[in-house]
C-alpha cells in the first residue's frame, strides 16, 4: 500500500510494462514465423533473435523490480513464463531442440530476478522496521497513515513517550534498555489488539495509529495501565524491580490535520504538553497548546545558551540561628539573564528544565559554581558557615549521583563537611533506592542533608526516620499565616517537634515579618530564611558578610 509513492514511478512502470508486450509480443511471431534477417552474407535465425529480444527483455525486468519488486517481479515472471512455455511449444512443432537455450535462458532469468527481488523485499523491510522492537519504524507509519489519509478514513495518532526510560539506561545499561523497549512495545500491542497499530519511534517514543472506533481515552488509559505494570529486570543475577510512566499526545485526523508530517507535529505538541503536565497524563491538540509549547521551547533554548555561555549566576539567600540571628550560611540559588536582558524566572526555568535532561546539567552547573567561588572564602573564614545548594529529585535520584559531587568536591577543594545539599520530598518518589543510597555515601564523608519543603506530603514519617537528614526546612506555604492561625502555628509546632524527636535541625523559609519570627521563636525553630533578615544577595555583598 506504500511501495509505490511517486507519480513518475508509475509512469515507468507503465511504461515498461507496455515494453514487455511488445517483447513478448516480438518473440510470439518471430517463433511462429521462423522469421530472419539477412546480415550481409549472413542470416538471423529466429532463436538468435529470441535470444536478443530475451535480453532486452531482462534488461527491462531488472528495472521494473528495482522501481518496484513486487509489482516488477509479477510482470517480469509472467513475460518469461509466456516466454518458456512459447518455446516448449515451438519446439514440440518444429521438431527442433534449438529452442532449448532460449528456454535455459528464460528460466535463468527468472531465478536471478527472484533472487534480486528477495534482496529488495529483505531491504525494504529493514528500511520499514524498527531492529530492536521488530516494529514498523517511523518511515513505515508515515506511509500508512498517509495511505489512510488518501482514503478519506478517520483515526487518531498518539505519540506515546517512556518518562524514564533515561534511569533505566543510566542504571543498568543500554542492553537491559533495549529490553525494556522490546518489552514495553509488546505490552502495548497486547493491550491495542485490533484497535490500531503501534510502531516504534526514536529513543523510548511509540507511535499509535487508533482507529476512530469507541474513545480513544480508553485505549490510551488501558496501554498506559498494562504498560506501568511492575517490569522485573535480571542483571547479575539480581532481579531490579521497575515502573515505567508514560505521557500521551493525541491529534485527530482529518479533524485537525490532513497529512501525515502535520499529524505528527500536532500529537507531538500534545505530547509535549502531557509530559509537562505530568506522569500518565493525556493531552489532545489544540492550536493554544502550540503557543504553550513554543514557550516551553524558547526557554529551553535559553537553558542551552546560559549553560553554554556562562549567563545563569548565582546569588545566595542568608540563613540565621534564630535565638541570636547569628549568621549559619548561606542557600545557593540560580538565576538568568540573556544577553538580550530578559530575566527568566526560575520557577519556570527550573520546572521546564525539569522535565527535560536539562535539569542535571544546571545540577552540575550550580554545584561546581558555588563550590569554586565559597571554597576559599569558606576555607579562610574565622566563621563555620554552610553553603546550602539545591539538588532536582532526577539529580539525586540518579546512580551514582554521589560520585559526582565527590569529584565536584575534590575538583574544587571544597570542604566537604561545610556543603550541605537540598533535596525536596519529591526525590524519594522519583527513586527511593538511589536516593537513599546517594544520601548514605555523601554523608560518609561529612556533607549534611537538608530536606527541603517539608510538610508538602511526598514522604512517609517511616521512611523519614530511616534517612541521616540534618535539616528539615519548612515550607514557606506552611507559615504564612501563622500570625493568625492557630491551626496552622499547631502544625507548625508539630513539625519542629518531630524534627527535633528525629534528631534534625529545623529551619523555616520564607519569613518575611517580624510577627513571624516571634511565632518560630515561641514554637522553638531553630533557624530562618526569608526576607525579614536578608533577601538573596550578589556574591560580592555575601562574601562581605562571612
């Protein structure tokens, strides 16, 4: 249905075909007429003319195979064929076994363009099938899709993406990698069954092509369900316990698009904008999406530049011992300015980099900045300050993630027992295992942990108790309104007093007035963060203070 796609392509075929007639219709009365051409004192027999004709008819066959070898080889196998018998005929009348060459030759040709067809088949089908998966390639459902659209038939495609596919190749390697992905797009085509077809796109991306039977939500939600179940994957022996989330993007067509090319572009979109929103989220086009991901983009493209050009910087926020506002360290924090002089903010820089590999470049990024313009000062200092840096859940939920700051610090000189590293709630969801084991190896060589955002609900009180967490930071949101609220100065005094029972240090973010502090203070915090004592400052002016 997709072998011939180009208008020229038939023409030739047409063409030759046409050509073929007239060859085989050649080689009929030449037989039939025992016709030859004199050539000077010579004559042409009517074999030796078969036999000239029989070339030019092969020469025609190979090229109607390669424009295309089912359709060539079917016009090339029955002019031979006519060929063969005509001669088997000729030679029963005439009582003649010159024929018999003409036959051997006939015969010949056939098997070579056999063998010839075969090669392209086998080619084609690489050039249409994913080697790792065994599914139809992206090439291949271009050409589908693109077949339904000329029908005028109505479907859906999905663009369907593995979260996390990335751990997974990091973890355990790119062969347990390309197992999953055979795994998973076997999974996919169990749930599909007759509803559609699934082909594999690049990295951990599949292509769905649903027809517009029932709700596509439903079909989408049941692969999504058979796909995150628990994959179990062996590697030395050990089985490693796996879930895998997805996010889908939907374009309808014709609804919003009639070519295969825009289809594509559209469900990406879409896909762009579920991954966004979340794990296991669906999103269907709509042109507003395309404004939202173009955003999503542009940012992304000024991520690239500052890493690349050195234009994020630094700033550090203060933090203080409350009882004596004596002055702790100092929480690191990125910020960017492009050259054009337009300021990104980092709730929208850090959350897009987030859901992109971006995220462990900044982590790498603010690490090594902060460590190489505080070593020194730290070093030096009549003080014991602590530099306080943010690390994304991915970061500290990657393998080995530990290792990576170790070198950090050994490149920079930094003294370990100074650094302490945020991590938010979140990272235990993203891989507990991992996290757990990053935290146990950065704590055995003196660095500190500080949870940050505590209260917002991603951990277990069991699973807290288990972890060497220094520092439980509160989350602005949980104070704000601790002037007036007694519900809310409760809770707040439960959180300090199960810090304090874990043997953790309590700091709260945010602090912005002074009925706050007295608030904290009563409710026996240990330190603060916030605008009431010290917004965040240029590394110059922080230096000043240690």
């Amino acid at each position: 249905m997709y072998k011939i796609n180009k208008k020229y392509d038939k023409v030739f075929l047409i063409i030759l075909f046409i050509s073929m007639i007239i060859f085989v219709g050649a080689t009929m009365l030449v037989n039939r007429l025992q016709l030859v051409v004199p050539l000077g004192n010579q004559v042409i027999r009517s074999d030796t003319l078969c036999g000239i004709i029989q070339s030019f008819m092969f020469l025609l066959s190979i090229f109607t195979v390669l424009i295309d070898h089912n359709i060539g080889l079917g016009i090339s196998l029955a002019a031979f064929s006519v060929q063969v018998i005509m001669g088997i005929i000729n030679g029963i009348i005439h009582r003649t076994t010159g024929v018999i060459p003409g036959i051997i030759n006939a015969a010949v040709s056939i098997f070579v363009l056999v063998l010839i067809a075969r090669q392209l088949a086998k080619r084609e089908r690489e050039s249409y099938t994913d080697t790792i998966t065994g599914l139809m390639n992206r090439r291949a459902f271009e050409s589908i899709l693109n077949w339904r659209i000329s029908r005028r038939q109505s479907g859906h495609v999905v663009y369907f993406i593995i979260n996390n596919f990335r751990m997974i190749n990091e973890n355990l390697g790119h062969r347990y990698g390309d197992l999953v992905l055979k795994e998973v797009a076997g999974r996919i085509a169990k749930a599909l069954g007759d509803r559609g077809m699934v082909c594999k796109n690049d990295g951990a991306e599949y292509l769905l092509l649903l027809n517009d039977k029932g709700n596509p939500i439903e079909t989408i939600e049941r692969i999504m369900k058979a796909v995150g179940e628990k994959l179990v994957i062996t590697k030395d022996g050990i089985d490693v316990n796996y879930f895998i989330t997805c996010a889908a993007g939907v374009a309808s067509f014709p609804k919003d698009a009639n070519d295969a090319a825009t289809l594509l572009k559209h469900s990406d979109v879409a896909m762009v904008d579920a991954k966004h929103r979340g794990e296991g989220k669906i999103s269907f086009y709509d042109s507003k999406l395309a404004d939202g991901v173009a955003r999503r983009q542009e940012v992304e493209r000024k991520i690239k530049d500052s890493l690349e050009n050195d234009y994020f910087y630094l700033v550090y926020q203060p933090q203080y011992k409350l009882e004596e506002k004596k002055l702790r360290g100092f929480e690191t924090l990125i910020r960017m300015k492009s050259p054009d002089g337009v300021n990104i903010g980092p709730g929208e820089f850090i959350e897009i980099a987030e859901k992109t590999e971006l995220i462990y470049q900044i982590d790498q990024y603010v690490l090594k900045r902060a460590m190489w313009e505080f070593g020194s000062i730290i070093k030096n200092a009549d003080k014991d300050i602590l530099l306080s840096i943010n690390v994304s859940a991915k970061g500290m939920g990657t393998a080995k993630f530990a290792d990576v700051v170790k070198g950090i610090i050994a490149e920079t000189d930094f003294p370990a027992e100074h650094l302490e590293i945020e991590l938010t709630e979140y990272s235990f969801s993203e891989s507990a295992e991992h996290t757990e084991e990053n935290i146990k190896q950065l704590k055995d060589i003196g660095v500190k942990i500080a949870l940050d955002d505590f209260g917002t609900g991603y951990t277990s009180l069991v699973q807290l108790l288990k972890l060497p967490i220094d520092l439980l930071k509160i989350d602005k949101s949980l104070i704000d309104n601790i002037e007036s609220s007694q519900q809310n100065r409760d809770f707040i005094d439960s959180v300090i007093y199960m810090g304090h029972i874990m043997d953790c240090e309590v700091i709260s973010e945010g602090v912005e007035t002074d009925e706050q502090l007295a608030v904290l203070k009563d409710h026996k915090c240990d330190f603060v963060q916030g605008y009431v004592w010290g917004k965040p400052l240029a590394y110059e002016v922080a230096v000043d203070m240690v």
